[in-house]
C-alpha cells in the first residue's frame, strides 16, 4: 500500500485535495479487496460443499445438477455481457451487491460442480497454488515500477486466441477426436489460459490501485473491479485444476 501513496504526491498548495484524493483512494482498494476476499470465501465454502456431496447428488438427481450448471452458466455468461452494456448496473447500490452476489454464487456452483471431477487431494494443490500466485502477483502488481495497464490491447486479443484455442477443442471432442494429440491440446490450452488470466491479475491489480498508472477504475466502479480480479483469479484456478487435476474416475477404478 505504501506504493499507493507515494503515487499520489501533496504539494505545498491543494495539498488538503491530494491528501484527500489519496485516502478515497486508498479506501476504495481496501473495499475492493475486501470484496474480493468475501467472494473467494464464498466460492471456496460452496465449491466445497458441491464436491463433498456431488457424487450423491448427482446419483440421486441429476436433473438438479444439470439445472444447477445451466443455470449458472447462463448467470456467468449473461451478467458479464449486461455489465459491459451497462455500466451503470455496477454504480448503484444495493443493485450491484445482489448483482455481484448472484454472479458469485453462479461462479462458485460451476467451480464447485468441475471441481466434482477431480480427486480432493489435486483441487487443493490446485487451491494452494493458486492461493500463493495470486497473492504474488498482487504484491508483484504494487511493488513493480512496470506498468501493466497500458497492456489491455495484447490481453484482449491473447483471450480471443484463447477463446478460439477453446472451441477449436470442444468441435473436435463434438467429433469424436482423441487420443494423445488432444490431450497435449488440452494441456497447452490450459497452460496458455493459466499465463493469460496470471497476467490479468497484476493488470486488473494495478487498474485497481491507480496511481500514477495509465489506467485505473474510478472509485465509483469497485464493484466492477471486485468482479474482474474476482474471474481472474477464478480462471486461473480452473487453468491449474486443468493443467494438475487427476480424474476422480481413475482413483475410483479400483
């Protein structure tokens, strides 16, 4: 934090102004991490209880379950899109704390649901690696004297190679292609996801933080910048889950 303010310099006149600007500021990252913090909790306490329970549910209703995805991942993908058309949503309050909760909870039924079909012993690794990375890069995001923002351009066209990587997958597993070739795919999709959304991390941070960055989100738009770092750390889990997790399916062969 202490790089937050150095950024934000008082001078001998409007130095009241500066001091003030910089203490919005530094409440507004303060909220903005909180939020974080409550989000990730959040996931990680559902997604637990999915997987503890998920075999049996799954036997005892599956149509449940497949209610449960799709309507989560139709919470994931359609709350994004009304976020970018409308701005606005996320500067009203209490609007954007039942927003931001009901994208949460679509978040942590689908991490907690992929979660199902990987042994408990690689979603943690997966957890504690992602724990420790994202915590790193954070503190890489407001010590670095580099500045990550004014990279938006390259991040949004390496998501849509990733995008595309992404289907280019799921139409040959559509078609019934297998086999080593696809599985090394997999696994250089993951990887490549995991280096995208780790550098969506220090950029997110720093819009967050300010400062003397080229880009930052203003102090009305914490919810918005809570959601982005939010899906960023979440991506970079499934990447790790993805790149590390062993099928449940084979510990169970048995």
């Amino acid at each position: 934090m202490a790089a937050v303010w150095e950024d934000a310099p008082v001078h001998a006149e409007g130095g009241l102004e500066g001091l003030s600007e910089v203490m919005v500021r530094h409440g507004f990252i303060q909220k903005v991490f909180g939020i974080v913090g409550v989000q990730l909790a959040v996931t990680t306490t559902v997604g637990a209880v999915i997987t503890a329970v998920g075999d049996s549910m799954v036997r005892a209703s599956p149509d449940t379950v497949l209610f449960l995805i799709f309507t989560s991942l139709a919470i994931a993908v359609v709350l994004p899109g009304m976020f970018a058309v409308w701005p606005g949503l996320m500067r009203k309050s209490p609007t954007n704390y039942i927003l931001l909760g009901l994208l949460t909870l679509a978040e942590s039924v689908l991490v907690g649901i992929i979660s199902i079909q990987y042994t408990q012993e690689s979603v943690l690794i997966a957890l504690g690696i992602t724990c420790l990375v994202a915590v790193g890069l954070i503190i890489f995001a407001l010590q670095t004297k580099y500045d990550f923002t004014g990279f938006g351009p390259y991040f949004f066209c390496g998501y849509f190679v990733l995008l595309g990587f992404c289907l280019t997958l799921v139409i040959a597993s559509v078609c019934g292609l297998c086999g080593p070739a696809f599985e090394i795919g997999q696994m250089c999709y993951a990887a490549l996801g995991a280096l995208l959304f780790s550098g969506y991390i220090v950029f997110d941070a720093q819009m967050i933080i300010g400062g003397k960055h080229k880009h930052k989100f203003s102090v009305d738009d914490y919810a918005m910048a809570a959601i982005t770092l939010y899906l960023d750390v979440i991506q970079f889990f499934l990447e790790i889950l993805g790149i590390l997790g062993q099928p449940e399916k084979k510990s169970k062969s048995k």
